[in-house]
C-alpha cells in the first residue's frame, strides 16, 4: 500500500487572513494510530491541522505489533470513513475464550450475547497506518510534516508557539491547541510538568506470532496462569498472536530459550486445541506498567493515547482507550468551534479531561485487579475468581455487562460512532 505523501507546512504569510496570525488550529505531536486517527476524525471540521511525526515513515511502521480492534473502536473509525480500507486487511473474532489455569468452566463469550455479527478484530499494526495515512493525505485540511521534531512550544494567553525542525531548518508554528499523541515517554507532557502516577508491574510480556497446524476458528483466548495472562488473537492467514505475560526473570528465560524449547513451552501453555505450532519471526518482549496522567488538559494542549495513560495488557484495552480519546476530543473541540469558543482553552479542554479521564481510570482499575486476582496462588482469591468465573457462565446479565465493558459499549460513546445501526443494536 502507498505510504502517505510528506506534506509542507504553510507559511505564516500564505495563512487564511481569518485564522487572526494563526498558521493552524490544532496541531498533533505523534503520527501513530492515536495521532492519525485524530487528524483523520476532524477532516470535515472546518479546522486547519499540522500532523508532526519524528520518525520517518517506513520506521514508523515498522513495528512488530498486533492489536485487539473492539467494538466501539470499529464503530470510531467506521464513522471516520476508514474502516472499509482497514476491514479487509484484518482477521475478526466471534468467540473470546476466557478461563483459570486448568479449571474447567470456561466462560465462551459470543456474538450471541449481544447480537451482533463480530465481537471484535484483530490488527497488525501497519494494517491500521498505513490506511490512516492514506486517508489523511485526502484531507484538504491537514498537514502531514514527516520527518520533523518539536524543539520547543510556549503556551501563551491567546496561542502556543511551537518550534519545529524540519530538515536541520527550525521554523515557527503559531496555533491554538497542540495535542500530545507522542506514547507514553511523551516529551510534550513532560515538557509541559504533567505529572503521572501509577507502577511498573512485577511482570513482562513476551509477544510473538505462531501459526497452528488447525485453524483458529475466529476465536480469541485469555488465559489466566498464576504467572500472568495468556492471550492468543487471530490473525489473517490462520496465523495468531501470542501475549504471554511472566515475572520479569521467568519472561527472560522464555525468551533466551532456543526456537524448539521455547515452542514446547508455548505448547503447554497454548493447548492442543490447534495442534502443532510453528514460530514466525522474532520474539519480543517489553515490561508492563500502568500510568495515567495527573491530568489530561492544561490551557492549550491536550493528552491523547500513551501519553496519557497506560494499562496492563490484558483484555487488549490499551490502544482502544486511545481510540476514544481521539473521538472524544475530536467532538468537544469541534463542538467549541461550531459555537465560537476558543479550542485551546482550558474551559473547553475541560470537558474533554471530565469525560475521558474517569472512563480511563475505570478501566486502568479493571485491568489491575483482573491482572493481581488471577496472578496469584493465594487460596482465597483462588476460590474468589473461580466463583466469579462460574457465575459469569451462569448468569447472563453479568456475562453480557462484562462483555460490553470490555469492547467498549459502556460509558459516554462519541457521536461518531452513534450513527450507525450496529451500535444502536448493541446497545439495548
């Protein structure tokens, strides 16, 4: 697929004479799926916005991930315009196995539950740039600037001032809002004193694509082992994505292991549900942390994505949060702007932080406790989550709320996501 065309910024003398010395109305740090989907989402805005991303683009897409796409993420970005360019390069998923070690009630969550077609998707992480950067080269309204990195911003009364290096040449932005999307080191939050709190887990994650000998029947699995979660995602070309979370010294181990010990230890946690397993491609691992961020508005900037908040892996929440954000934002400010107020203030950055902040926090929460109830051999919690498992499996209106919190259908949901079928369907 084309890479995205590297844009010009204007310059402050070809500036619409309306914006009153502004060279754009927004301006977004990070050209990730945060950033993109943010630039993307105000293409019919009204509003000019200058896209900033470090890292060139075959870098930027680069990276060996895959993510859990939920409901209400689909929804985002079928509102956009993007999702038909997105869906036929992803793998779906009807069912989510979930289950405790080798206790044998295991709670199937399906399409069933909530009437739906889907319950979810899986995506390599090119297999959502790459159409969101070719989506925004079409938006008349947005500068995409790649290479180039923020030297330096000045949040004044009425704009922020941000200096860009652009090809050893540093140049002057003037706008009314910036927006940190640039993951969870975010140099424009720090920049800025916001302070973050949470923890680096006990735990790593050691990620890396298999393809099984059967097929993978479109179903998702968690696995709860008192060393961590377990998930295994469907990919497209019965391949699947292996999250397997460990103390840190153990995930050292695994990863140290010669392809052939490490796909016998894969197995057993694994299963033999898809017979034998073949190892594509490199293994990597990372630490887990959760973070959010003392606050997500300050007079002229907003955090969106990572740099934000950060959460346990499980139950692939992370980028979908970011997701929201993105939408959530994209509809105050929007909403501001169709009535005369000023973007960049806080009393309507504000309205962005009440929403999003508190839904974050619910979910950072939720991710942390099903991580430390099930990471553990401590008897009482034990019989604790293999009573909640049984009655999830028993009781079908607990079953169907934990299903709707984990795709995203609780809570304020964007507008953008509110106009289709799909979504008034699932929602009843």
């Amino acid at each position: 697929m084309a890479q995205a065309q590297l844009l010009q910024p204007v310059p402050p003398a070809q500036a619409d004479p309306h914006k009153q010395g502004y060279d754009y109305d927004l301006v977004i740090v990070g050209g990730g799926i945060a950033g993109l989907t943010l630039a993307s989402a105000l293409k019919d805005s009204g509003l000019s916005v200058l896209l900033v991303e470090a890292k060139v683009e075959s870098a930027a897409v680069c990276k060996g991930q895959a993510y859990a796409v939920h409901m209400l993420s689909a929804l985002i970005f079928q509102g956009i315009g993007v999702w038909e360019k997105i869906l036929p390069q992803i793998e779906v998923y009807r069912r989510v196995r979930l289950s405790d070690a080798d206790y044998p009630d295991v709670v199937e969550f399906a399409t069933a539950d909530i009437g739906t077609k889907d319950l979810g998707y899986v995506a390599e992480h090119q297999a959502l740039l790459y159409p969101l950067q070719e989506f925004v080269q079409n938006c008349p309204n947005v500068t995409y600037l790649c290479p180039a990195e923020v030297v330096s911003t000045d949040y004044q009364q009425d704009a922020v001032a941000i200096e860009i290096k652009v090809a050893e040449q540093l140049q002057t932005i003037k706008s009314k809002l910036l927006v940190a999307a640039d993951g969870s080191r975010s140099r424009i939050r720090q920049g800025a004193d916001i302070k973050t709190r949470g923890w680096k887990y006990w735990q790593s994650c050691i990620v890396a694509f298999v393809k099984p000998e059967k097929s993978h029947n479109h179903t998702a699995y968690e696995k709860f082992w008192s060393s961590g979660p377990f998930a295994i995602l469907p990919l497209p070309g019965n391949r699947c994505r292996i999250v397997w979370t460990a103390p840190h010294q153990e995930a050292k181990a695994l990863c140290a292991l010669d392809d052939e010990k490490f796909l016998g230890e894969l197995s057993r946690r694994f299963g033999n549900q898809m017979g034998k397993l073949e190892l594509l491609g490199d293994r990597f691992i990372f630490q887990v942390q959760l973070m959010q961020s003392d606050r997500y508005a300050r007079h002229r900037l907003a955090l969106v994505g990572d740099a934000a908040h950060n959460c346990h892996p499980v139950g692939g929440q992370g980028l979908n949060l970011g997701i929201r954000d993105v939408a959530a934002l994209a509809q105050v400010i929007q909403e501001a702007h169709q009535v005369g107020e000023d973007i960049g203030s806080l009393k309507v950055l504000k309205r962005y932080e009440r929403w999003r902040k508190r839904e974050n926090l619910v979910i950072l929460g939720f991710t942390d406790l099903l991580d430390r109830m099930f990471s553990n051999h401590f008897l009482p919690l034990v019989l604790v989550r293999r009573l909640g498992l049984w009655m999830m499996q028993r009781l079908p209106l607990l079953k169907v709320f934990t299903l709707k919190l984990m795709i995203g259908l609780k809570g304020k949901t964007p507008k953008i996501a509110q106009q289709y079928s799909l979504f008034r369907e699932v929602s009843q």
